[in-house]
C-alpha cells in the first residue's frame, strides 16, 4: 500500500488532489485517497488515507482512517488506523492512531495516544492544564517533589 517516502504505492488511486498553489478553507470528508500539496483550513473527516505532501500546510482537527505526512499539520490527529510521518515532516498537535511511524528527521511537538481507544477517549485537557505544560509536572511543582523521567 504504502511506498518510499510515504508515498501511495502503485495499488492506490487518488480521489481528489489539492495541488501546490491551491488554498482551501472548510470542511473536506472524503472515501478514498485524497492528497493535500497545497495549503488547507478547517476540518477533515474520513475512513479513508489522507496524504499531506512536502510543502503543504494544513492546519486542520483530523480525524481519518490513515494519514501520511510529508509537509505541514498544526492540530489534532486521530488516525483509526495509521498515523506515518517522514522527513521533512513537522507536526505540531497531539495524535491518536493504532500505529504509529516516526521517521528521523521529523519535527512532532505534541501528545501523542497508541492503542485502539476511541477518538472520543482523546482528552488533552487530562494531561495538560491550562498552563501548558503536562499535569504531573505541575503536580510536582505544586508538591515539591523531584520529577523524573527516563
């Protein structure tokens, strides 16, 4: 399914391509494959595989069957399936998936959740308060305790 790079393999057909240049602002639910090398806003829902290429941006709640990520994400991701990043990827938000693949290279700055949970089990506000930094790590501060992590 999946070739070098994260890109489509020869099996795969894309339904729908919003190509370099391009701009969309809305709301995208589709079957199928759908491509993204341009620049998107809003939010995105399908069962299907989203593919984010290098030089696009999407700033967008996800919420797919698979997604591979070549280019730009800023927010939520739950992927029921997959969530693929390769370089030069950036993501920038917390993601959900079954599997999950990191390349070397990539830049994630987020939550991340492995496992079949639902997407509705995906609450960030359990982890992090309103100060941004994770529960626990505020927890420590406010007990004086010593966090450690390794």
């Amino acid at each position: 399914m999946f070739g070098n790079n994260g890109e489509l393999g020869d099996d795969q057909q894309v339904s729908a391509l919003l190509e370099r240049g391009c701009q969309f602002e809305g709301k995208l639910t589709f079957d199928g494959t759908v491509r993204i090398n341009g620049q998107f806003t809003g939010e995105i829902f399908s069962e299907g595989t989203l593919v984010v290429g290098e030089g696009a941006l999407v700033e967008a709640k996800v919420e797919v069957g698979t997604v591979i990520i070549n280019g730009t994400v800023r927010g939520s991701i739950v992927a029921r399936d997959r969530i693929e990043m390769n370089s030069p990827a950036e993501v920038r938000g917390d993601i959900q998936a079954k599997t999950l693949v990191i390349e070397e290279g990539v830049v994630f700055e987020g939550n991340c959740r492995m496992g079949d949970r639902p997407a509705s089990a995906f609450d960030t506000d359990s982890a992090v308060e309103h100060t941004g930094r994770p529960r626990a790590i505020d927890e420590a501060t406010q007990s004086g305790t010593d966090l450690h992590v390794g």
